[in-house]
C-alpha cells in the first residue's frame, strides 16, 4: 500500500494540555507519527511518497474561509503581542452568551474553538496545512488508480469543524478528501470513523448531505470527550436524514463488542453502495491507551483491516488518533496489513 507523509508535522509541537485538573505534556505529540512512519518502513508496506500541494482550494471545500483566514493568521497576531507560548483559548460562546465575532485575538480564538484541546504553536497552520495536502495526494493516487492509499495525517482532523478547530484537530483531513473524491465525479463516499472518540467535526460537515455516509463506533459521549454529538438518535437532517450513523459504545467494550459494531457498520455502508470509502484511522482504542478506555489488542486491528476490506471498496486510510506511543505504528500497520490480507 502507498503511504503519503509529510515531515512538516514536526513543526506542530504544541506544549501542554488540560487533563484531569493538571497541565500534561500534550499527548498529540510528533513521535506519534515517527512511530506510524517507521512501522510503514519496518514492513514494508509500500512506497512511501511526499505530498503534492493542490494549494487551499480543496481546503475551502470544507472550512470557511474566514476561519482559514483566522487559522492562518493567528500566531503572527500572537507573535506581534510580544508573545512566544501556545495560544490557547479559554472563553467560548456558550449558552447564555452571544455567538459573535470580537476583535481581540482571545475573543476570536473563542469563537473558532470548542475546547481548550487544539493549540496553535509557531508551525501548526503550516504543519496542518501539509496534512490536508497529504490526504489530498493519497485521494489523488486514488483517482489514478490505485486501490487503497494511507495517508499518514498529524496533526489529526475528524474533530475539526467547517470553522472550528478542537480536540486536537485544525483541519479536517478526512473530509477534504472526501470532498475531493465528489467533486472529481463520484457520486457517493462513506467515512467510517474508528477512532475512539466522536468524529463530531466530520458528523457535522455532512450532516445535513445524502453524498457522505459517515457512521462512527466511539466511546458513548455520555461519558466521553467530546461528550456534546455523537450520540445514536443523530441521524442525519433534511437530505442527510438516514446517513448519518453512530454506534457508541460503553466504556471497557473489547473486540466482542466493538466487532458486533463494525458488523453493523459494514452492512450499513455495503448497502449504501459509496464509489469510494474513507477511514478515519484513530487507534486509541488500543487496551493501553493512556487517555481512552475500549480494550482492543494488537492482533483485533488485523481483523479489523480485514473486515474492512471485505466491502472491496477503494479504501482511503486516514490517520487520527492513538496515544499509546510505543504501539501506534504497530496497531496501526496492522489495519492496514489485515487489509491488504
Ligand atoms: C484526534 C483525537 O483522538 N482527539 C482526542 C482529543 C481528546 N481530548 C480530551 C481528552 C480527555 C481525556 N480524559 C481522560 C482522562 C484519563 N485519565
Ligand atoms: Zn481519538
């Protein structure tokens, strides 16, 4: 399989995070990647290729332009205030307040957030920027024929909202792709989303569409990040009624329940019939994933790969999260080697 990669992902490096009432290290950090990378190579899974940059118009299919404006901007405003730590946001337009734009860097940052989870560093929009590109490369080797791609995505994007960025996540990889997939002419893609957490970003983009399937199995947001969608009576809205799939699940769920999940997914977008299919590729399901709580072991990503390409679709592998370091590259390698059989 061809891998897509990008080394400007080291250029996002963000400092701390938030997590049980103390400042951590951010556990989205670039070794995740450099892991996935070597695991590619230790195999050899393929031919590992630089992006080719298709520049912001694909982008502009999914985000406002007024948040890639934001995005983009941010850290030179950051920088001219004499300032050299992540910025990071602290007011949002919750109930109660007014969801307007301010002025002031803080106030919009604010407003382009949904948690304190995505900070901007120095290189973030940069190194964002290269994974939409990489995405967008590996969909293009697609259109060209190839039957499956991984592009190897940090920092990750399913949580990235049309003008939102949170959780870790700036840009919406997988739905950049997707868009693309659409507008060179296929009719129907589907997204399946494994990462542990709710796609919420990808969810809301397509919710309101028929041409994006998306159907996510996640810890159940009654108790899990991002604890606000995901939730199994979202089903899609107007045109979109009927294509919008959640199967969440309860916490400690193994294989037994999170295959049973899968199973159902996998008829789901079977039927569906899409011309191509993404894969939101989060292994933070893994038993020692140190921010999650499903018990997947090494050897269920196999089967997971193999299920997946048991619906002979053109598959679309984009990488998200997985926390566990030292056993990233070896879970994630292994959907895509269960895949390839
Ligand atoms: C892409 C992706 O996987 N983003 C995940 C963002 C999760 N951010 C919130 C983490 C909260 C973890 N709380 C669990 C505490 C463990 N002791
Ligand atoms: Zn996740």
């Amino acid at each position: 399989m061809l891998t897509l990669y990008s080394d400007d992902h080291h250029l996002h490096h963000g400092r701390c995070e938030l997590i049980d009432g103390e400042l951590k290290p951010c556990f989205e950090m670039p070794s995740r990647a450099d892991h996935v990378l070597q695991r590619v190579k230790d195999q050899a899974l393929g031919e590992v290729r630089a992006p080719t940059d298709f520049g912001r118009a694909p982008i502009e299919r999914i985000h406002s332009a007024d948040y890639l404006a934001f995005f983009e901007g941010a850290w030179a405003r950051w920088a001219k205030l004499g300032k050299d730590g992540d910025l990071l946001p602290f007011t949002w337009p919750a109930r109660t307040l007014r969801g307007v734009l301010p002025d002031s860097l803080h106030g919009q940052l604010g407003y382009y957030s949904f948690d304190g989870g995505a900070p901007i560093t120095a290189g973030t929009w940069r190194a964002a920027y290269s994974a939409a590109q990489v995405a967008l490369s590996a969909q293009r080797a697609m259109a060209d024929g190839a039957r499956s791609a991984f592009a190897l995505c940090r920092p990750p994007g399913h949580h990235a909202a049309s003008d939102l960025m949170g959780g870790y996540c700036y840009l919406n990889n997988a739905a950049i792709a997707a868009q693309a997939f659409l507008d060179q002419g296929a009719a129907r893609v589907a997204i399946l989303d494994v990462d542990y957490h709710h796609g919420n970003g990808t969810q809301s983009i397509f919710y309101d569409r028929a041409d994006v399937l998306f159907a996510s199995i996640h810890g159940d947001p009654r108790f899990e990040f991002p604890f606000f969608l995901g939730y199994a009576d979202e089903t899609g809205a107007g045109a979109g009624e009927g294509f919008n799939l959640n199967l969440p699940l309860a916490a400690g769920s193994a294989w037994d329940a999170w295959g049973a999940a899968l199973e159902s997914a996998c008829q789901r977008i079977a039927a569906y019939a899409p011309d191509a299919l993404i894969v939101s590729l989060g292994v933070d399901t893994f038993k020692e994933d140190p921010i999650s709580q499903f018990k997947l072991d090494s050897p269920d990503y196999l089967r997971m790969g193999e299920r997946i390409a048991r619906l002979g679709k053109p598959t679309l592998f984009v990488m998200e999260g997985g926390y566990a370091v030292a056993e990233i590259g070896i879970n994630a390698v292994n959907v895509l080697e269960g895949f390839e059989g």
